[in-house]
C-alpha cells in the first residue's frame, strides 16, 4: 500500500540532475539498494587503506592498524546504531542486532548466519565470507589468513560485542585457514567459520582501547541525522528494529523512513573507520604519515565507491550530469548534517562542488579527510570525476562571502585521460568490487509491515 505520493518516489536516477534531490526523493526499493552499496562499501575501506600500511610498514604493521581502526570505531557506531533503530540493550540479541546492520558484516558478502537460542547465547557462521575470499584468491597464504581470522578478529569481535556488554564475547568453534593442517579448519570447509557468543560470567570486563575514547570526542561521533520527512512517501516496512529478532533480515524489510537514517549511517560508519585509521597512525608513527596514508586511503576509496555506485544503481555514462548525480550520491558527502555538501552543473562540460560551513570542517580528527580539504582541488574530488570521464579536472574557485569551500570540475576533451590511482588498484583486488546484491525478499514486496 502506498500513500498518494508514491509516485513522486523515485526507483532510479534516471532523467535531468536535480540539485536539490534527497535521500527522501527516492523509492524503498531504491533506498533499499543504495544502503546495500553504503554498507559494503564501508567495508572495503580497509581494501585500500591497509595495502598502503602494509605496503611501507610491513604485514605486522598491517594487522596492528587494522585492530586499532576496528576498535577504535566499531563500539561508537554499534551504540549509535542502538540508538537509532531502538534496539538498546545489554544481551547477545542486541549484538546480533548490530552485526546485522553495520560495515564490518556487510549482508550477503559476509553472509552471517544467526541461530539465537535465548537472549544471552547465540551463535553464528559465515555462509559466504568475502575477505577470506579475497585472500584466498591473492595468494591463499596460511600465515595471512590467520593473521585476519585470527589475530584481527578476536580483539576486533570482542570490542564490538563489548559495546552492548563488557562481559559478551565471540569465540570461535572452527576458522580458517581453510586447509588440511594443525591450525586449519579443512580444505574447503564450509561454513567458513563458526562462533558462539555468550555472556562470560567469570572473566574480567573487556576494556575499550584509548584510541576509541579520543574518536568518541568528535562532532562525527556525536552527529545527529538529516531526518526524514514527516510524511512518508510509501508506506510498509519497519520503522525501527526494537521487536524480534530475525535472523534473516535484510535492508529491504525497512521503511523508506528508516532506509533514510540507515544509509546515513552507514556513511557515518565509513567516516568512523576513517578518524580511527588516521588517529591511530598518528599515535603509530607522527602526523605526517597518518595525514599521508590517510589522503591515500581517501583517494582510492572515493574512486572505488564510484565504480560501484555506476556499476550497480544505474549511473552509466560520463557526461557532466552524470558525474553530478554520481558525486550527489556518493557516500563521503553524507549525511548532509555532517557535510554541507552542493552540487551543480554550470554547463555541458563543467560543474561546481561546495561544502558550506559545517561539522566536517572544524571537527577535532587531526589529518582526517574534511581536515585534509582547502581552496586547492584535492586529489580525492579529481579521483571522483575522473572515475566518471577520465579528461575531467578539478579547479580552485574563490569562496564566497560564507567562507564556503569551492571547486569547479572541467571536462576538456583535449586532456589526457587520468589513469586510475594505483590505490584504487588495491582495492580492485578484492571481490567485493564486482559483488553482486540478491534480491532475498520476494518480487515487488520490500519487506515485511
């Protein structure tokens, strides 16, 4: 059923770029897909930012980074999620919960399973898991396996779980590496990997790293979300996940209300992951280096999320109206209360971009992405447009009288075409970048009501 206004919902993007278009101009179907991309693309952050750790550093390096990041940001945006789908909580069902909408378990590519036999025990296997996937395709190297299955998780999985409750944690009945050995779970072996969580009665409290406390104080931390409309577009869909548990939830069982704040959310969490990557390189090595790696980070990832979003939400071409709804889109400009972000198209082969005076660029993330920004073009907006048409540049525009940041995008057909960022190629590395979403609910029926 669906109010009168339905049909102003938009199932796609197709037609002339609109300026002023919302998150609220989409359909349920639509919105649905789009916080799909948001959540996976979350996840494949770490597909470009620790290639470039690992890369300088070393493996060692690589893995500590990684347990940094995760910590340091999984246990803020598993509240915020809490929070803002009324799920609060202290029980293994909370944590379930939280697995099942956030970046670090993208639904379908890492395919969570949840069996939850009472509110304080549960377990869960991955029917499909896209990291030891990419891994076993770049090499299947047992010692790296195992520095992601088993030296990255346990901290990281336990720093999640202890958001909800200092004494839940996560272990582990089987895990790769998938080989037939001492420490291997079996060639082949499916599930990939199988965990129990429970409360541990005995055991101490679980104790949040520094680095999570320092991200805890910024504005992005504490952010609230551009809200819905009143009236809603369509209705059907759950507004909230405060009832049971379903263990076969998917986006798709949301409202068009709730899809709005989700996929902000997801963007939120990407930009968490982001803080706690700088920070935590900050304290690793200096400034310096963490403000390097994280604009590399920021490069490749902003082309990487244009590949998909083209790929996947029905954004082909690369004409200057296309690279405007593309850059309306992308995930690193959202949520707009956040980021004062505009978009618009000054002619056939140019556009304007501006972020307006807003949390993004006066938060406390020393070296982080938003800090990174000033009146010249940063590489990451070029790596944006030229995704789109490689013959596209960016250029400084003087500020207006607000003190906005300005930049133009030229597509000069004389340029020569950029080649992609070498950290896009890592992240291509990973099989996430051509994954393909299944429609897990029925033709035409976008959840439950």
């Amino acid at each position: 059923m669906t109010t009168d206004n339905a049909s102003a919902s938009k199932n796609d993007y197709d037609g002339p770029f609109d300026p002023a278009l919302s998150l609220n101009d989409f359909s349920r179907d639509f919105l649905s897909r789009l916080c799909h991309e948001y959540n996976l693309l979350g996840h494949l952050l770490d597909r470009v930012g620790m290639p470039v750790i690992g890369m300088k550093f070393g493996l060692d390096d690589f893995v500590g980074a990684a347990i940094e990041e995760w910590q340091g940001a999984s246990p803020i945006y598993s509240k915020r999620m809490q929070a803002l789908m009324n799920f609060e909580g202290d029980t293994v069902e909370t944590v379930f919960k939280n697995l099942q909408l956030e970046v670090g378990a993208p639904q379908q590519f890492m395919d969570f399973q949840f069996r939850l036999d009472h509110k304080d025990y549960g377990e869960f296997w991955l029917a499909h898991c896209g990291a030891l996937l990419d891994l076993e395709k770049n090499g299947n190297d047992a010692t790296v396996i195992k520095k992601m299955c088993w030296d990255i998780e346990d901290p990281t999985f336990d720093a999640t779980a202890a958001a909800t409750h200092p004494k839940i944690v996560m272990r582990p009945f089987h895990r790769p590496p998938r080989i037939d050995a001492e420490d291997g779970n079996g060639h082949g072996r499916y599930p990939h990997c199988r965990w129990k969580v429970y409360k541990e009665a005995k055991g101490q409290d679980f104790e949040q790293i520094p680095l999570m406390y320092e991200i805890a104080e910024s504005q992005l931390a504490k952010i609230s979300l551009v809200p819905p409309s009143a009236e809603a577009r369509e209705q059907g869909g759950l507004d909230h996940y405060a009832g049971e548990f379903d263990p076969h939830l998917q986006f798709e069982d949301f409202s068009q209300s709730a899809l709005q704040l989700i996929t902000q959310e997801q963007a939120v969490q990407t930009h968490l992951l982001a803080a706690s990557y700088v920070r935590s390189n900050a304290a690793r090595y200096d400034e310096d280096i963490a403000r390097e790696v994280s604009e590399r980070q920021w490069v490749g990832h902003a082309a990487l999320c244009v590949e998909r979003l083209q790929a996947n939400l029905g954004l082909e071409g690369d004409d200057i109206e296309t690279m405007a709804k593309v850059f309306q889109l992308h995930p690193h400009f959202y949520p707009r209360s956040y980021i004062d972000f505009h978009v618009d198209v000054i002619d056939a082969s140019s556009l304007k971009l501006t972020i307006g005076n807003c949390p993004a660029l006066t938060d406390s993330i020393g070296g982080g992405w938003f800090d990174q920004l000033g009146t010249e073009p940063h590489p990451a907006l070029e790596a944006i447009a030229a995704q789109v048409n490689p013959k596209a540049r960016c250029f400084s525009v003087a500020s207006d009288a607000t003190g906005a940041l300005c930049w133009e995008i030229v597509v000069d057909p004389n340029n020569e075409p950029l080649k992609a960022p070498l950290e896009l190629q890592f992240g291509r590395t990973s099989l996430g970048v051509k994954f393909q979403f299944e429609r897990r609910r029925l033709p035409g029926i976008i959840a439950r009501g």
